[in-house]
C-alpha cells in the first residue's frame, strides 16, 4: 500500500478542504483548526455531490448542497440527509507533503 | 383548455424520462467564486438568527395577546392578521431555513426552531425536510420535485385558493392524520429513507396530542378562540407565503439544469423580507443552499454579474408571472427565459440552457404538437 504525495501543506488553509484526484478516484483532504491532516472519499454519500465546496467547521464538513454533515476524522455521517459513512484514508506529512495511503 | 398533457407524479411517466435523459440528481451551472469568498459566506451565525427569532415571538405573542383581548369584537381582526402572517408565513421561511441548518450557528437552536416552526406549518418535520432535500436536488425537474406548486397548464382555481391556505391546511392536516394512523403514500416513500418513517409517524402522534388539547380547551371554553392561536392561522396568515412563494419559481423553465433558468430573484420591502427571511434572492439561494440568509443580500451582490437582472418589484415579478400562466393554457411549454446580462456565462447547452420558449421540453412525452396543435407564438 503505497503513501501517495497529494498536495503541499500549504495548499490546505486551517479548518479547510481541498479535493485531490488521483487514480480514477476523488478524495478531500482536510486541515483542521489543530493543523492536523484528514483524508476522506471526495463525494457525499447522500449524492454525488464534491466535499470540496463545502464547509469545514471544527471537525466537521457540510455538504454543500443539502448540508449532510461528517466527522472528517472518522467518516462518521453526523446530520441528515447523509446517512451512510464517507470512507477515511490515512494522512501523514513528510517534508511539507500531505501524503495518502492509498490501497 | 385546462388538461395538462405533463406527468407531474413523482412516480410517472415524466419522471421516468426525466431519468433516462440524464436531469436527475445532476450536476448544475454555478456563478465561479473564491473559495475566500464563499467560505465568508458560509460562515455560521448565531446573531442575526436571535435577533430576528425574539423580534418574530415577541410581536406574535403581542398580537395573539391583544387578539385574545379583544375578542370577539371585529377589533380584534387587525391583530389576528398580524399574527397569522407571522404564524402561517414567517414561520414558513423559518421552517425552511432551519431545515437547511443554515440560519443559527448552533445546531440545536435550529432544531428547536424547525420543530416550532413545522408545528404552526403543520408540516411533518421528517417529510417535509426530505421533500425539500429533493426539490434541492431536482428543481423544478418534471416528476422528480414534489415542490412544484403551479402546473403547466395552471390549476387557476387553485392558484387562488392558495391564498387563504385551504390546500396548505387540508393537505398538511390529512397527511398528518395519514402518518398518525402509520401509513406514508408510496409518493413520499419514494423521498423519505425507510429508517426515518418511524419519526415521522411519531411526531404526527405528538402533534395529535397536542390538538386535542387545544380541541378540549375550545369545548371547554365553547369558543374556537384556542384555535385562532393554533391550526387557523394558516387559513388567514398564508396569503404572503403564496404570494413571495409563487415568485420563485412560477412561468419559469422546467427540466433545466441551470437555476438562474428556473428561480427569480426579486427586491421586496424590508417588512416582506423579514417575513419571507431573505428568500427572495431565490436564485442565489438555489445556486447556493449552504449560504445562511443573512448573507444573501452580499451574495447577490457579488454575483449579479452573472445573472438575469432581479425583478425591482413584487409587482414587477407578477407582471411576468400571469401573462405566462395565461400563454401556457395554449402552450404549456411556453416559459420565460430571461436576457443576461454582456458580463453573465452564457446558458449552456449541457445544462439545458438552449431550451427555448415554447419548443418541446426534455423529458416531457405529452407534448405532442401534431396531436395538439399549439397556437402561433
Ligand atoms: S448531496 Fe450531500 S447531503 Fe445531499
């Protein structure tokens, strides 16, 4: 399973996302208000709506369209109409790199 | 001529086509914006959303007060008016908001005002909310969004009607009676997840509790008075929600991907914005659900570039609704498509936006010129 370089630290402000493309998938990457690094699928599971335009508040993430909420660190679906759990990926940062183990 | 030849069921003929033509839960146009920008937009406040809930309880609790006073002298009347509007319409905006969990910062104060608000709409808060999820997510898409209030052609009489909540109350009091006896239409299945239907039915059998009451306390007192307070309010009150409510939408596109071809944005007076909390700038809050209505007036400011010119009036926008309602009795897909203005994207072929006034809409079977023929245009 290899750690995949997605992006530089920078690119991500604090209490932040960013989608990330890679291999046919999307996934969002996430700075939170502790600069710590998450890494979710990129779409909601309610629909195929991106992450990416939506909110990032403490820990969480609203969907922007329908505002289904998730707990980015562990997937978990936290408000209605997402109800299903978005998938996490380990994040690590290694000289300056936001990096994805991806299987 | 008042059949309409479009399937607006939720599980017909239209949605069906709606479907396979790509329309449903699709991607739509956006206005592009900053990240910076948006994220401020977005950003969550407590503040206004208080400010604005204690001004609306407290001149309802004013006006129901003094209501109660005077009754039943005819003095009462104006102050029976106030209160219906804010019980019957206010608090339709507020339901609608809170639903999008955008107005309070704090998740439980939007509940609590979502609960309020959908007891005086006596509207089910578990329907309702995935109703309009899914009016989010396929507006105004033939067959798919169970929010479309006016056909094509319209039901005039039902227009009318509307005013005066007969079908608000009605139809909201024999769904509510439906849930309370456990049977959801296969029409709502259809948007409400089977795990939230127990909710649903729970709600309706407190809200039944909480009427009887109010029923025994009129017997008691052998006076409606209790249900001036409570459920007859919207027959009175409802007439400023229908009438910013059928600006949104009304004499506007069907089956577009493209909200600034289907939802009207309009200026209103600061009483009617209140009342109506900012959802007049329907275009942008479309295009934009997450943005909190306190921070639509800066959006729109920052978009307007980019789309049809708002209408400057509640009478502006009629003086486009009726004379398009009355073209579709001959067409019904007749609509209004609005000019952009040099600094807008252009509509987009991929979003439907080369659909034009009065040729064939997608996923519309009914439309049969040769079976119907459509007067000149
Ligand atoms: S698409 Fe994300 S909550 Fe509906």
């Amino acid at each position: 399973m290899p750690w995949i370089a997605a992006c530089s630290a920078d690119d991500i402000d604090t209490e932040d996302l960013i989608r990330w493309d890679h291999a046919g998938r999307s996934y969002a990457i996430y700075r939170s208000p502790d600069d710590d690094y998450f890494c979710t699928d990129g779409f909601c599971t309610h629909e195929a709506i991106h992450l990416a335009d939506g909110l990032v508040m403490d820990y969480v993430v609203e969907c922007p369209k329908h505002n289904g909420q998730f707990d980015y660190r562990s997937g978990e679906a936290v408000r209605l109409p997402a109800c299903k759990n978005l998938n996490t990926w380990q994040t690590r940062v290694e000289n300056g790199q936001v990096e994805i183990l991806i299987d | 001529m008042s059949h309409t030849n479009r399937d607006y069921a939720l599980l017909g003929r239209d949605a069906r086509l709606a479907e396979e033509i790509g329309l449903v839960s699709a991607q739509w146009y956006h206005t592009d914006l900053p990240r910076k920008v948006m994220k401020e937009l977005m950003t969550r406040s407590d503040q206004p959303a208080i400010r604005d809930t204690i001004i609306l309880f407290s001149v309802m609790i004013a006006s129901a007060g003094a209501g109660i006073w005077l009754w039943p002298s005819w003095w009462s009347a104006p102050f029976w008016l106030i209160y219906g509007v804010l019980y019957a319409s206010a608090m339709d905006s507020r339901w609608h908001e809170c639903g999008h969990g955008t107005a309070f910062k704090t998740r439980w104060m939007n509940d609590a005002v979502y609960q309020v608000a959908c007891f005086c709409m006596m509207r089910n808060p578990v329907t309702w909310r995935w109703s309009h999820t899914r009016h989010h997510t396929d507006t105004i898409i033939v067959g798919h969004d169970p929010e479309i209030i006016a056909m094509r052609p319209a039901v005039v009489a039902r227009l009318i009607l509307n005013f005066f909540g007969i079908f608000e109350l009605w139809g909201n009091a024999k769904t509510t009676l439906q849930l309370i006896a456990g049977y959801m239409p296969e029409t709502t299945k259809s948007f409400v997840p089977e795990p939230e239907r127990k909710r649903a039915f729970l709600i309706a059998r407190i809200w039944a509790v909480i009427y009887l009451g109010v029923a025994a306390l009129a017997f008691w007192m052998q006076s409606i008075l209790p249900f001036m307070v409570v459920g007859l309010p919207i027959l009175f009150g409802s007439w400023h929600m229908v009438m910013t409510g059928y600006m949104q939408h009304l004499g506007l596109a069907e089956n577009v991907l493209d909200h600034r071809l289907n939802s009207r944005t309009v200026y209103v007076n600061p009483i009617s914005r209140f009342i109506y909390w900012n959802m007049n700038f329907h275009v942008e809050h479309h295009m934009f659900p997450m943005v909190p209505y306190h921070a639509l007036p800066r959006m729109h400011e920052l978009v307007k570039h980019d789309m049809p010119p708002a209408h400057p009036s509640i009478l502006s926008a009629y003086r486009e609704i009726i004379p398009t309602l009355i073209r579709q009795f001959k067409n019904p897909d007749w609509f209004v498509k609005r000019e952009l203005p040099a600094s807008a994207q252009p509509y987009r072929a991929e979003y439907h936006g080369d659909l034009e006034p009065g040729a064939p809409t997608p996923g519309i079977a009914g439309y049969d010129a040769q079976a119907r023929p459509v007067a000149a245009e």
